[in-house]
C-alpha cells in the first residue's frame, strides 16, 4: 500500500511511522522526543499548544481533537501554519538555488506564492481568533540537483494535503473549516501537478480514489528533518 | 467557443432529473458559467445552509452523489469520443476513480438510513479530446468547489472526513486535466472564493425550488 505521505510509489511498507501511529507508548516516546529539544524552539511551542507534551491530552491523532472546541482549532490552525511556513521557506530556497529552470521553476514559483498566502491567512486567523500564531522555523533541505528537488517538492507537497486531510474533521469552527478546505485541494494540486513533473501518478491512491489522511504525529516526523535546531 | 471557457462550456451542460439534488447541481452549473467556479462553493454553501437540520448530511450526500454521477458520465463520453495518449491514460483512471466514488457514496448515503438519488440523464458537449479536456477540468474545478461549499455544512464528522479523501482526489483531477490543457494547475491560492455576496445574490433565483 501506498504511503499517504510521499509522492506514491516508493513501497515502504508498514514502516515505523504507522507503528508509530498505532502504538500509544512510541507516540508518547516520540512526543517527548520533540518535545525536550530535538525541535526548534517554536516547533516545540506548536507542539505545547497542540497538547503534545501532556500524556493525558497529547493524542491529536487518535483520539479526537487535542482539546475540544476553540482552543483545539487554534491548535490546529498553528499546526497547519507551521506547514505553510515550512513550505514557503522551501519553495524560498529553491528559487534561491538557482537549481530549478523552465515550467519546474514557473511551478515552484506559483507555488511557493500560494504558501505565502496560506501562512499570511493562516497567521491573520489565529489572531482574529484571539490566538498567539506559531513562530516561524528555522529550516534546512537538502537542494542538491533539478531531481531531488522535485521529488522532495512531490513529497512535501503531497504530506500537506495528507496533514490538511487528517485534521478536516476534527475542526470545530465553520469558517476555520473552509478555510482549511479550500486550502486543502490547493495542496492537492500541487502535488498532483508535482507527482506528473516527476513522472508519477497525480491520484496515487489506486482505483479506489480515495486520499489518505496523516496524523499530526506522522506529519511532524516527517518534517523534523527539516527543521534546524 | 473557448474550450476553456467555464461560461462557454458548463452552460452547454444538460442535467435532465427531477430530485433536488439534480436541481442543486443545475444552479451550481449555472453561478459556475456566470461566476467562475469559485463561486459554485459558496453556492452551495448557502444551498444547503437552507436545511434545518436532521436530513441535512444526507442532502449533501445525496448531492454529493449525483455530481459523481455526472463525472462518471462525463468520463464515459471520453471513451466514446475517443482519446489517446496521457489523456486517455488519465482519463481511464479517473473513470474508475468516480465509479468508486459512486458506490462509497451510495453506501454512505445507505449506512445514514437515507435512499440514494436517481441518476439524472447527463449531455456534454464534447465531441472529440480538446473538448473533453476543456470541459473536464471545468467540471472537475467545479466540482472541488462544490464540495469545499458544503463541507462546513456536514454535522458528521465521520462523513466529512470521507467527503474529504474524496474532494482530494477531484482536485488531483482537475490539476491533471488542467495541465492537459497548458493550464495552470492551481490557478489561485484558496480553492473557493470566501467574499462572494454579490455572486450568491445574483445566484439566489437558482436554488429556489
């Protein structure tokens, strides 16, 4: 089966991460790991805010929303702008790279502009929610040739929807939902458009049709090699 | 005509069916050939705001239902017209995909205790690939907006996540289609125009029953 969390055709099996997902103790393990300075600074306020450093409430995954009603989708909404922060910084230093020429850079650079705005509505919804917005991460990726940024593109792109897919409905506000919707298929364009550029299939979910979801636990392994510390 | 052209294209699309779902759709098609696609989502949004409750989730699956219907119908003119090449590749896929789509989404309809809607009888106005493509990623932008209107509107959040792995995948389509069409795959920032009072007041006429 396809992991919901890269571009679809790498087979990696029942891997760690779905242990991860399926075994409280490793996702405490794993929580607290982040937790006590694996992460930048404001990775871990993300996760604080999101529970993740509190045995009793730190299941966002599993069991329900990290906390119930507005403090919940506050939460959530910090967590997806720290995804939109980490790909308008990658999409930043693509460009800066030089590396990309041709319809890849016209993407990247359509692209990277939607995550601005992602994160600048994002940021401007906490704030009209009576949140504090997650701080911005120092980042790091690795930007070595055309071909591994395009596939690293694919596979950031296609967590974004996966991590937009798992949160949906556990969103309580009906105008952070829509928001998160309509950002949502954004994602998955991108990373369709992205999946073609590199030769894979746009729908990598098989006949099925249907996408796959990523936990937030999932999503925040996933990306942790990103984050400078 | 443009191809590419939403109010060229949807308003030549003929829904024939009787259920309110089908006339829901009529209306989303037509603000979508007025408005551009970003206005069918908070179309939709306000159709099914109407509801008080109850039945509501159910409206919206039923609705859900017959906008797959219309897809795999669109997909199956494809085939008859004749495609080759990426196209028909994607187009092969993207018809097993809505087929799928159909049954989840009438067993869904089922699992609530609600009778799935009759399919309407679908025309499109393709005649060969270039239409087909053209049509198709306005159908598919429409259907993405579409669904991101009626989202909030979902009380269960069991079926709102299955809605979601669903619009995902419209989205994956309308992206490839549009790159068929050296079209932009992502056009805009947010897949649903959020201020678009002066659309829903033009629109209001349609979702009249």
């Amino acid at each position: 089966m396809d992991s919901p969390i890269t571009s679809g055709t790498e087979d990696e099996g029942p891997g760690a991460l779905e242990r991860l997902a399926r075994d409280p103790s490793s996702r405490k393990r794993f929580l607290k790991s982040v937790g006590t300075g694996a992460a930048a600074g404001s990775f871990s306020l993300l996760l604080a805010a999101c529970g993740g450093d509190d045995e009793e409430a730190g299941r966002p995954g599993e069991d329900g929303p990290p906390s119930s009603g507005a403090s919940g989708d506050l939460a959530i909404v910090n967590y997806a702008l720290t995804l939109e922060f980490l790909e308008t910084s990658f999409y930043d230093k693509v460009l800066e790279s030089g590396m990309l020429a041709g319809p890849a850079e016209e993407l990247a650079k359509t692209f990277g502009e939607h995550e601005r705005e992602h994160a600048d509505s994002l940021r401007s919804l906490v704030e009209e929610k009576g949140g504090k917005p997650a701080a911005e991460p120092e980042t790091t990726f690795p930007l070595e040739s055309e071909k591994e940024i395009l596939a690293l593109a694919a596979t950031v792109e296609n967590l974004g929807a996966a991590a937009y897919l798992g949160q949906a409905a556990k969103i309580q506000d009906e105008e952070i939902l829509a928001m998160a919707l309509s950002i949502h298929t954004v994602e998955a364009r991108h990373a369709a458009a992205l999946n073609i550029l590199i030769g894979k299939d746009p729908v990598p979910f098989g006949s099925a049709g249907v996408a796959k979801p990523a936990e937030m636990e999932q999503v925040l392994q996933m990306v942790m090699p990103f984050i400078a510390s | 005509m443009n191809p590419h052209s939403p109010a060229g294209t949807l308003r030549a699309v003929s829904i024939d069916g009787m259920t309110r779902s089908a006339f829901i759709l009529r209306g989303a098609m037509a603000t979508g050939a007025l408005y551009g696609a970003g206005a069918v989502g908070p179309y939709v949004a306000r159709a099914f705001g109407q509801d008080d409750g109850g039945e509501g989730d159910l409206e919206i699956l039923n609705f859900a239902l017959t906008l797959q219907y219309l897809e795999v119908e669109f997909y199956k003119r494809g085939m008859e017209v004749g495609l080759d090449g990426d196209v028909k590749k994607l187009a092969t896929g993207f018809l097993e995909q809505e087929q799928a789509h159909v049954a989840a989404v009438t067993q869904a309809v089922m699992d609530g205790g609600g009778t799935p809607v009759k399919e309407p009888t679908f025309e499109f106005p393709v005649e060969d690939q270039g239409s087909f493509v053209g049509l198709g990623m306005t159908l598919e932008d429409t259907g993405v907006s579409a669904f991101n209107g009626a989202g909030p509107k979902i009380t269960n959040p069991e079926v709102l996540a299955a809605a979601g792995t669903i619009v995902q995948v419209e989205a994956r389509h309308a992206a490839a289609l549009r790159l068929a069409a050296d079209q932009e795959p992502a056009p805009v920032a947010f897949d649903e125009t959020l201020e678009m009072n002066d659309a829903l007041e033009a629109a209001e006429p349609f979702i009249k029953e």
